[in-house]
C-alpha cells in the first residue's frame, strides 16, 4: 500500500475512509483467513448461481477484492465444489478495489455497483473484461442483507452503524 493510501483523509472524494488505527485489528488477521471466510460466506449466499453454471465465467480465475483503507485484501478462487482463498502465489487476475464502507454498502444493497464503479468508489484492474463480468454478476444478484448469514449480516450491520456514527454518514 502506498502511504498515500494509508494517510487519507477520513473523507476522500466523497468516500468514507476508514481510520488507519481501526484498520490494525483486521490487518493483524492473515489473509488467508479472510479470505477463507468470504469464500464460505459466497459459497452460501451465491449457492444457486454455482449450482445453475451461472459464475463458471470465474471457474479456475483467481478475483482479488482489496480493501484499501483496510490494508486487506482477499483472494478467492473458484474451483470445483465452490469457493477457495487463493494462495499468494497464484496469479490475480482481475482485482476490484475500494474502501471498506463501499464495499459494505454493495453487500447490505444500499448501493447498487454502477453506482460505485461510475463515482470510481469502486475500480476494477487487470483482466477488465472478467471485471465487467463480476460487476454485471453483482449487479444482476437480486437479494438484500437479509439474505446474508446471521454472522455477516450482524458483522456488515454493526460496521455500518459505527460508521455512521463516526462519520455522521446518513444511509444511502
């Protein structure tokens, strides 16, 4: 990450940033750990999609979703029987980048992701045609936060809340 990142304003281009002292305790947690646990959380949540073919464009593709402000970044992979944490030292090809708040307002469904890419909240590098791909993936996804396991569900909906109560920040 470059300093740059790392001492941004709380409020960049109308984003909200996460504080580098909250962001310690999530870069303490090997990647792998996150990773493993989204893998597990999309596994569940996109169930259907993997059992009806629809994110075979991904199969054998390695998506690293980077949490700027956060200094995180997670690596899936989706192989046979579902989702995987990518190993470091697999090739990335298409990464998707962005503060945490946006990332948790795309999961709760406050924020649709053509509203993200098109303010550059959210960008796609590398392989652009795989990322447009994701991007239409999420976008065409028709669920809510209600729709996410407890554990997620309460993780997003606390860090929402203590953002907006940090940052005075209104739902979208």
């Amino acid at each position: 990450m470059t300093s740059e990142r790392v001492n941004a304003s709380s409020s960049v281009g109308g984003n909200v940033r996460l504080p580098a002292v909250l962001a310690m305790p999530l870069r303490l947690v090997p990647g792998v750990v996150h990773s493993t646990a989204l893998a597990t959380i999309l596994d569940r949540v996109l169930a259907r999609e993997l059992a009806d073919g629809e994110l075979e464009f991904l199969f054998g593709r390695t998506v690293a979703i980077d949490i700027e402000d956060a200094e995180v970044e997670y690596r899936l992979f989706l192989g046979v029987g579902g989702f995987y944490a990518g190993s470091a030292e697999r090739t990335v090809d298409v990464t998707m980048s962005g503060a945490l708040y946006d990332f948790l307002v795309l999961a709760a469904g406050e924020e649709d992701p053509d509203t993200l890419f098109f303010q550059r909240r959210l960008r796609i590098e590398g392989d652009t045609a795989l990322g447009l791909q994701v991007k239409n993936l999420l976008d065409s996804l028709d669920f809510g936060i209600h729709e996410l396991p407890e554990s997620a569900r309460g993780w997003i909906e606390g860090a929402l809340a203590a953002y907006r109560r940090l940052f005075g920040r209104e739902a979208s």
